[in-house]
C-alpha cells in the first residue's frame, strides 16, 4: 500500500476516534449517550457539538464512534447508547428483529458512491463482474445500494465477490490487489477519486435519487424517560443542519478538521448529501419501499409498518 502524508494522518485520526468507542464510563444520568460514524453524513451533529449547540441548550451529549451502523445498533442493543445517527437498512433489519428502538428523524439523503480502482477500465456495472468490492457490512446501506444497481443492470450480489472492510482505510487499500472497488459513504468516496486512487463509477443519487440515507434512532426506554430531553435534542438536530445548509463552507472546514480529511474533499464530499431534519411526504414511503426490497433480497423476514418504525412526535413543528 501507498503510504503517504495524508494515509498516515487519517489513520492517526481515525484510531484517536475509534479507540474511545468501547470507553462507556457511567457520567451520570443526565448524559444523553449518542451513538455516529466519524463521516459527512453525520455532519449535523459533529457541528452541533462543535459550535456548542447542545450546550446551550442545556443539553449534557457524550459522543461514541463507531466503525458501522451494525456495531451501533449492537451497543444500543446493550444499552450502552441512548440515541445514535445510523444507516437505515441496519435500523429496520434490528427493529424487524424485535429491537426496542424507534427512528426519531431524518438525518440525510444520498451521500454514497461505488468507487473502482484507476486503470482497470471498469466502466460499467457488467465490468464488476468476478471483481472484489469491499463492503462497510452486510447490513449497510453502501450494500444494500450496491444491490440495486447490480439489479438494475441484471446482476445480483453472486456475480461479484465482497467482503467487509473499514471505510476510511478504503480508497487507500484500493490500489492492493485484495480489491478492486468499494461502495462507502462520503468523503471517502471523494477522497478515493481526488487522491487518485480511483474514479467515482456511480454516486448514489444516480442509483435512487433522494434515497433516504442516516436516521437518528432512540432507545424505547430513553424516549418514554426523556421526553423533554428527547425534544431538545432534536430542535439542536434542526437548527445544525438548517445552519450546515446555510453555510457550506464552514461544514466543510469543521469536518475537516474533525474527520482528518482536506477541506478540498470535504467540500467535494458534500456536494453529494442532501441533509434533512424534517421527513417530507417522501420519506416514510421511500423507507417502507426500502423494507419491502430487503424482504425481497432475504436481509428480513417480515413486513414493518409506520408505527413500528417511526415516532416523529419530538420533532420541531
């Protein structure tokens, strides 16, 4: 593998965030224990601790990062987190499981891509054929999109060879021979094209433009327990990505900074998210098309309705 400045700094980064994931120290009561993935889809709430959103609104936020949506929903499993920001499909797979946890708001919309090594000449879906993809997990929403778009070019997930593999290492790894693309989440699917690893095959708004993307979820117990903080939080949730919205620019420079990663891949990386903190009329449909498609590839084994899955009753009006 290429080692260079910014592969050494990432992975610095990367293992000073990681390492204080399994650091569940008991801060009291009054902590709201929050669950994320250290990418651009959960902008929203890295820049509402950064510019001090919760505190003032009097909130007490510990945030815990992980390396997947599935290693999350395993801790809220636990209880060791109270509300997490979480891809969709690893949220209905749990609750379809009997998981005691609602989705609480919208966090995004799009935000993926297929990523394929340079100089390959893989310029179609029928060029992945018998090609190794590194995958977040089986359970992914990178996954599952990489499933659509072999479904809509006639292919399924048996004409290519995938394994998991942590995001961030993945445009860095890609010019190994142990693959030859990935599908991840932004801006790691940026960083692969711009430091010339790899060129973007498909972003996923090309797969399913305005596909629902991260959730934030919560703990049944804590929304019974916690109603006013609950409502807080989300009116922070709001206000951060009406502001991240607004002013792209200073989104970009914080998660750079965060994240590890230039501000000119940030940059690039968010052109490709749609953040939202409100479902419009699309969203509760789009999900449940989303459950009934995992049904149909065996990810779950029975049918969810909205009440199962949704209370929106906290959020801003």
């Amino acid at each position: 593998m290429k080692i260079n400045f910014w592969t050494v700094g990432l992975i610095i980064v990367f293992l000073t965030i990681i390492l204080s994931t399994y650091n569940y120290l008991d801060e009291g009561s009054n902590i709201i224990r929050v669950g994320y993935l250290p990418s651009d889809h959960h902008a929203a709430l890295i820049v509402a601790q950064q510019e001090s959103m919760f505190e003032e609104a009097n909130l007490k936020v510990h945030l815990i990062p992980f390396n997947s949506g599935e290693d999350l929903i395993e801790a809220m499993s636990h209880g060791k987190i109270d509300m997490g920001y979480c891809g969709i499909t690893p949220v209905t797979m749990a609750i379809s499981k009997g998981e005691a946890m609602k989705i609480v708001a919208p966090v995004n919309l799009e935000g993926s891509g297929i990523v394929v090594r340079k100089g390959l000449n893989i310029n179609t879906a029928n060029d992945l054929k018998d090609k190794n993809i590194a995958i977040p997990s089986n359970s992914s929403m990178q996954f599952f999109l990489l499933q659509i778009y072999l479904s809509n070019h006639n292919m399924t997930s048996q004409d290519v060879k995938y394994f998991k593999s942590e995001v961030p290492s993945m445009p860095f790894n890609l010019d190994e021979n142990s693959f030859q693309a990935y599908v991840a989440w932004e801006p790691f699917v940026s960083a692969g094209e711009i430091y010339n690893y790899g060129e973007v095959l498909s972003y996923s708004e090309n797969i399913w433009k305005d596909h629902p993307c991260c959730v934030i979820i919560s703990d049944e117990d804590f929304i019974k327990q916690n109603p006013d903080k609950l409502r807080r939080f989300l009116e922070v949730h709001h206000n951060a990505t009406t502001y991240i919205n607004k002013n792209p620019q200073k989104n970009s420079e914080l998660m750079s900074k965060k994240i590890g990663i230039s501000p000119e891949i940030e940059k690039e990386g968010i052109k490709h998210i749609d953040y939202i903190s409100i479902p419009d009329s699309n969203f509760v449909p789009n999900v449940l098309k989303i459950v009934q498609m995992q049904q149909k590839l065996g990810l779950i084994n029975n049918s969810l309705i909205s009440d199962q899955l949704f209370d929106f009753s906290f959020l801003p009006n």
